[in-house]
C-alpha cells in the first residue's frame, strides 16, 4: 500500500472507531473494510474463554452466516480449523488460503465446492487480535469467486486494519461494560477501572477520570497540562506514539505498533498506556466528551499475580498472538496439557517442549505478573510451531 491511504481506508479506520462507543455500527465498520478490498463482506467470530462464541458480519454477510451456522458448515471449514492451529507458529500474521489449504482442496472440499461456491465466495483472509485477555477474535474479509487470491500486500493493509479494530474493541469492551450499569458516558469512564485521558489536537489534556488522576505522579506526570513519562528513559517512546496520532496525515491516523512502558519508582510494575485516535467524524465517543477530542490514553495498572494481556505479551516479546496466549497461560501457573485444554488445541509437543524464553528479554511486566515467563528456576519453556503448519 502506498504511503497516501486510499479514501476506502480512511472509512473503514473512521467506522471502526465509531464503532467503539457504539457497538451496533460494527456490521457497518465490516463492509467498510471489505470495500477496502472490493471484497462481498467481513466478518468478526469472537470466542470468550468460558467457551462461548459468536460472530458479527457485515450486512452483505447475513444469509452466508446464517447458512453457516444452520447448515453447520463450521464443522468440515478446514480453513478455520487449520488457521487456529497455525495460529501458534513462529511469524503468523494475516493469513489467507495458501496457507491452510492445497490447490486440489481449494478446488474440491466441501467447504470450497459448496458451501462458498453456493454463496458466490471463493477465498477468505484473516487476521487474529487481542482486545482482551479473556476474548479471542478474528477479523476476516471474504472474496468473491470472481476475484483473484489475496496478494501479500493485501494482508498486509489487513493486518494494519487489525491493529485498529482491536484498539477500538478494547476501547469498546470497557465503555459497554460501564455502560451496561445505564451510566452517562462520562460516569462510565470512571467506572472503568482505569486510567483514561482524553488529549486534544496539540497534546494538552482535556480530561482525566479518577483512575487516571490517581495514577499521576508514581510513571506520568502532569506539568501545566501536558502528560509526560517521570524518567527521561521513557519519554521518547511515549511521544512517538503521541505523535502517531496527534500527527494526523490525509485524515488517516495510525495507532502506536505496540503499547508504551512507563516505569514507576514505588512499585516494580510499570503502567501500560495504549494511544489511540478519537474525534474523527462518525466517532459518538469524542462527540460524548468533547468536540477538541483528538488522542485517548488508556492507562493500565498491571495486578499483582493477574494473567498477563497475551497482547502486552506479544508486543513486547516479539510473539505471535498465538504464541503469546500459550505463554500467558503458561507463566500464570497452568500446565502444558491445562493450556492445550484451555485454548481448544489437541495437547501435542507444540505444548510440551517449550524450552525458555530468555529472561533478559522479558520486560518487567511480564517478570511481575507472570512469573513463569521467566523462566526460573530449571524449568524454561520455548514455542515451537506445529509441524502441520
């Protein structure tokens, strides 16, 4: 993709972040990143961890997902199936059909050959996110038959789609879960049990709610109005993800690749803060706050002994996503057949020769709230992918 955003794309990350305040646009934001493509539509199959599943699709989507789930064609989609399980090697980011189906089963499996073709479809490409610890998503975009396979370029734009969703999606979660309780949106932010500053276009704070009030002077301090890291070791880093949103370029702005670290002097644990867009058009959420709204800080307080975010993990440790849900699950204390169990995945050697992360390399957040990361003691755990993939 060229560094000048397509009009399409510039809708599609507007939709998703309207979405965040106001779930029920979601199937809008989907055709939007479809259109990205020229694609029939996409879809979001979300799977909690208490085993409960379920999917949002775009409004060209409707009759396809709903023979899908009627017809119980997830049961022979050898694309889904496969994809979760490649999910877990080294490297894996979007995916699309090459990567879990030969040319011979393209062209005759049942999921090919009928199911798709019944509905005029014919490739798919996806891409795994993390808006929460305890929620499992994937975003996919749908192909016409008459259209060709996804080029590497296109996964790429998809991946970057990915990042925005699942900004808006943590965003999203903890503003319904608020708002569940009928509380104005102001209330609700600060029932949301963290710290969020809403920051206009030339990086002065407009508004903080008492999570985030409380958090200021052990990590970030406010001088005047401005937030800013309290060790210079820090500061660089949280600026550029600053600068990544306040510096808005063709109306497209890109969330910070990855969360910032800022440590503290009174506890071992660094705060995580995550950048991320608000006040475009469409967006409820800036229009609830404040017409200045440019920039949101989503300041987290890792818990003691609490199962580490497997997006923190991944970001920090340079791991797929898949890779990361293992070791999160495996660093709060679960055992390699547990975590096979827990994810859905046959217990095979992928989950009993994980042979060390270097310690040196696991941030402090990690070393705090996962222990098994660490790898101490004689026992170190290594991910290795699965040899089908």
């Amino acid at each position: 993709m060229t560094t000048t955003p397509t009009q399409q794309f510039v809708d599609a990350i507007e939709a998703i972040y309207a979405s965040a305040a106001k779930p029920g646009l979601w199937p809008d934001a989907l055709q939007r990143v479809a259109d990205c493509f020229g694609d029939a539509g996409a879809n979001l199959t979300y799977r909690r961890d208490d085993g409960s599943f379920g999917t949002i699709v775009s409004p060209g989507m409707v009759e396809a997902q709903r023979d899908y789930e009627e017809g119980e064609w997830w049961r022979q989609d050898i694309r889904a199936i496969r994809a979760a399980e490649c999910s877990f090697r080294p490297g894996a980011g979007a995916m699309t059909d090459r990567d879990v189906a030969s040319d011979e089963e393209t062209e005759s499996h049942p999921i090919y050959a009928g199911f798709l073709a019944r509905h005029g479809l014919r490739w798919v490409a996806g891409v795994q996110i993390s808006p929460d610890p305890h929620v499992s998503i994937v975003l996919s975009c749908q192909r016409r038959m008459d259209r060709p396979r996804y080029e590497e370029a296109e996964l790429r734009t998809l991946e970057r789609l990915g990042t925005h969703a699942e900004q808006a999606l943590r965003l999203g979660i903890r503003i319904t879960d608020a708002l569940a309780e009928r509380l104005a949106l102001s209330e609700a932010m600060n029932k949301v049990g963290q710290g969020i500053h809403i920051l206009d276009g030339l990086g002065r704070v407009i508004f903080s709610n008492p999570a985030a009030i409380e958090m200021l002077e052990d990590g970030l301090e406010l001088t005047g109005d401005r937030l800013a890291p309290r060790f210079q070791a820090d500061r660089k880093g949280f600026q550029e993800a600053l600068r990544s949103v306040l510096d808005v370029q063709d109306g497209c702005p890109e969330p910070a690749t990855k969360p910032v670290l800022v440590q503290r002097s009174r506890t071992g644990r660094p705060l995580i803060v995550h950048v991320m867009p608000v006040g475009m058009s469409a967006s409820g959420f800036s229009e609830g706050v404040s017409t200045r709204a440019k920039a949101l800080l989503l300041v987290t307080d890792p818990r003691p002994g609490a199962q580490l975010d497997p997006s923190i993990a991944r970001d920090f440790l340079g791991l797929t996503l898949g890779e990361a849900r293992v070791a999160t699950l495996i660093g709060a204390g679960l055992a390699p057949r547990e975590t096979s169990t827990r994810l859905s995945l046959t217990f095979s050697p992928t989950f009993s020769s994980y042979e060390g992360f270097p310690a040196t390399s696991v941030p402090t957040t990690a070393r705090s709230s996962s222990p098994g990361l660490c790898a101490t003691g004689s026992r170190r755990w290594e991910l290795k992918p699965p040899t089908s993939c």
